[in-house]
C-alpha cells in the first residue's frame, strides 16, 4: 500500500497499530534495531513488546491519538528479540516518539502512527 511505501522509505523507526492497540505496520528500521521481524509481530499487541513501565504511556498515546489529539517527543521503550538473554542494558530500545491518528473519511481512527527517534 501507499503507507506501507512511506513508512519503509522514512529513515527512522516507524509503526502503527489499530484503535486497540495491534500491529498493523513495523518498518524496516523497527526490525533493524528490536531485532523482531515484521512477520513476527504484526496482528499482535504492541503492549507485548513495550517495557511494563511504559505500557500506561503506550495506552494514553493511542487514546489521545484516537481523540485527535497528536503528541511529540514522548519516551517509550521497545522490547528486543530474546531480550530475556541480553545483558540488562541491552534488553531494548529506548525511542522519543511522536504519534498521529489517521481516520477514515466518518471520522473513524482507523490506525495510530508512531514515529521515532531512537535515544543515545
């Protein structure tokens, strides 16, 4: 699809999920840096791959998103692959991410899209 065109050619870590919060999109950039394909995580919850302590920030950026309302620059920390294996300082990726509904043309949000920049 078109969206599925612009999220690969952004350089930056981009996903989207439906109003409930499941993967609809995971570019390339995602893959690269969690180390979890595309295939293995979209259709499941974005919650299963957020760290607990940002599943309640998780939770209000698809809420204010689904009300219109879009956000910048806000910390959520992503889960890698076999994390549980990794030493403790590398077991995810920490993004600032900006969040922006999209929505069908009877104003249903059809999707939520995040758009980060990973932290040093």
């Amino acid at each position: 699809s078109e969206m599925t065109a612009l999220m690969e050619s952004v350089k930056a870590p981009v996903m989207a999920v439906d109003q409930w919060g499941m993967l609809l999109q995971w570019n390339s950039m995602m893959e690269n840096l969690t180390q979890h394909s595309k295939d293995s995580v979209l259709g499941r919850p974005l919650d299963n791959f957020v760290t607990e302590a940002h599943r309640h920030v998780l939770k209000n950026l698809i809420r204010d998103a689904i009300g219109h309302v879009d956000t910048s620059n806000v910390e959520l920390s992503i889960l890698k692959a076999n994390s549980a294996s990794l030493p403790v300082g590398q077991r995810r990726v920490d993004l600032k991410v900006s969040t922006s509904g999209r929505f069908n043309p009877s104003g249903a949000c059809t999707s939520v899209v995040f758009v980060g920049v990973a932290s040093a």
